[in-house]
C-alpha cells in the first residue's frame, strides 16, 4: 500500500514519450512508461505514422522533444499481403525535420518481423531475448497484432496464439519497466457505433489505454479523430481532431510536400508581389537576386531543407549574408594578388 501523494511522485518520475501531437499527448496522458497502449483503426497510413513518430521521439536526445532510448519493432505481416519492415524514407524525413541525423535514428531501433502464423511465438521469443540482452531499450512497438486472426484458416488457435504473444510481451515489459504500444484494425460495426479492436475483449481488458484513430474525410482540410475508448482514470469515450496542415509536417508527422517546392512557391508569390516588383525595377537588383537564388540556394539546399528555421525568408536573409561573405572574401582576394602584382611590376621598373 501507498499513499497519494507517493503514488504522484512516483509517478513524477516515470519516463513519458511523446507521440508528436500536442492533442494526442494530453488525451492519453503522453506514452507513459511500463503502460500498456492499444491504438487501432482502419486507416493503416495513420497508424504507420504513429509508429515511425514514436519510434524517432524514443531516440531523440532528453529533452528535446526526445526520451534518448532505444526501441523495438515488431511486425506482424504476411510478406505476401503487406510491408513487413520500417519504412526508411519515413523514418528519415522525421529524422531530419527534428534535426537528427537518421544514422543516429536506425542504430537505436531494433526491427523484428513474424512472417506467417508459425512464427509470431518465436519472434516474440526473439523480442523477449533482445530487450533482456539490451536495458536501454524502453520502448516496444508492435505492428499489425491481430492480422492473423484476419487471414487465418484456423481462428480459435490464432486466437490463442495471439493471448500467448501478448502474455510473453507483457510479461517482459512489466519486468524491464518498458512502453508496449499495439496497433491494429477495427472491426466492422454499424456507422453509429464506435467499432472495436479485432482480438476479442482478451486485448481491449490487457491494455491500460485504448484509442481510435480514423480519418475524418469530411473535413477540409482532413483531420483525424482520437477517440479514447479506455483509460485508467479519465472518462471515456472522449475525442479529440488531430488537424493535418495541408503543408509541410503535419501533426501525425507526415511529410505533405518537400521543403524545395514549399520554398519555390514562397518565392513565386513574392516575385508576383507589387512591393517586391517595385524592387525588382532596377536591373542590377534583378541580377542579385537571381545570382542570390541560384548561388547561395542550389549550393545550400541541404543546409537548408534539414535546419530548423521556420521563417524560409529567414533562412534567405541568412544564406545572403553567408553568399555576400563569400563574394567579400573573394574581392578581398583578388585585391590582394593585383597589390602584390603591382608591388612586383614597381620593383621590376626600377
């Protein structure tokens, strides 16, 4: 037995990671460690970027939106029906609008895949292995958990394999005080009703939180719905709308455009602009302007698409200075050799 006031400092203490949405993080309270979380729907792109956004916040360094640990994925999927690793592309573009390099991200994220019905107890067993071998892994992500019971020929021995999987997962979680968070689909069910988690009620009373996710196709722009259908102390159910801009990073994480075409039509819609073409009236302003956008831009692009500057125009200012510096240096250069050729030429005259 505890107190209150000991149960909230322990609770204090606990490490919580982040999901990437402000909204998500105070319905459910962030990924609370040594927690169970269940998160399912049927738009399998929400719940993928879920994932790559927790397994990149796990490994960010404390602090910076970040818990600096490791993670592990675990995927169940038949090769022949869907993906069956972490989507690297994704991973990356997180990676580097956080600004991490993602080298840093893929040697902390262990990738663990079941392939068919056969192997989900020896991967899981494979799991159990890596987190006993390695304690600075404090997150535990598994993909797709009930997709056998959907393709199965057998569903009652998929089921029970399902509660063995689950009962190894918690067990070592509990144990090493680590994250657990299960995705998967949502049964089918009336439009007025909120549909359930495929797995039966064995998985919706294992987990501690229970969340749905489904796109609201409706909206303009499209949004997501977070509905918390169970939580240890909060009422429920209780929904929240993830916005998702219409450019750049939204909330989930996804990449909507590329930083170059963002920065272009920024740049189109100045150049249109009657103030700036006012500017632009003289020939030789023209000429820097173009010598600024195709100098300091095509050499800097990286630079640039991976900072964390949100002002494009900012960053412009900042890459003037850098392209003018270079052009000074030079000028500073070529002054210096035409002095020493003249002092040459003086002493050769006399």
């Amino acid at each position: 037995m505890k107190t209150a006031a000991e149960a909230l400092e322990e609770e204090r203490t606990l490490l919580r990671l982040r999901t990437g949405s402000v909204d998500l993080d105070d319905l459910i309270d962030g990924i609370q460690q040594g927690q169970f979380y269940l998160l399912y729907g049927n738009d399998q792109e929400i719940l993928d970027t879920f994932v790559h956004r927790i397994l990149v916040n796990c490994v960010l360094p404390y602090g910076e939106r970040g818990s600096g640990v490791k993670g592990l994925y675990f995927n169940v999927c038949n090769y022949h029906q869907g993906k069956t690793i972490l989507d690297p592309s994704q991973l990356t573009t997180i990676a580097k609008c956080a600004g991490v390099d993602p080298n840093t991200i893929f040697e902390r994220i262990y990738a663990v895949s079941a392939f068919n019905e056969n192997q989900q107890i020896s991967a899981t067993k494979e799991c159990v292995k890596i987190i006993e071998d390695d304690n600075d892994i404090r997150l535990l992500v598994v993909q797709n958990l009930t997709r056998f019971i959907e393709t199965s020929r057998k569903p009652l021995e998929a089921r029970k394999t399902l509660r063995q999987v689950i009962g190894m997962l918690r067990r070592i979680a509990s144990k090493k005080e680590i994250s657990l968070v299960v995705t998967c689909t949502a049964s089918k069910t009336h439009r007025s009703r909120l549909p359930k988690p495929k797995g039966g009620v064995f998985l919706r009373h294992e987990a501690n939180f229970v969340v749905f996710l489904d796109e609201m196709k409706r909206e303009n722009p499209p949004s997501i719905r977070a509905t918390l259908v169970k939580h240890p102390y909060k009422a429920t159910p209780k929904s929240v709308v993830l916005c998702v801009h219409p450019e750049g990073i939204d909330l989930m994480g996804r990449d909507a455009s590329l930083f170059k075409q963002k920065f272009q039509k920024q740049i189109d819609e100045l150049k249109n602009s009657i103030g700036f073409q006012n500017n632009l009236i003289n020939s030789e302003h023209r000429e820097a302007f173009d010598l600024l956008l195709n100098g300091a831009w095509s050499v800097e692009n990286t630079a640039m698409s991976n900072s964390g500057v949100l002002c494009i125009m900012d960053i412009l200012n900042l890459m003037a200075n850098v392209h003018n510096k270079k052009c000074s240096g030079s000028l500073r250069e070529r002054r210096l050799n035409l002095e020493r050729r003249l002092r040459d030429m003086k002493e050769r005259s006399r």
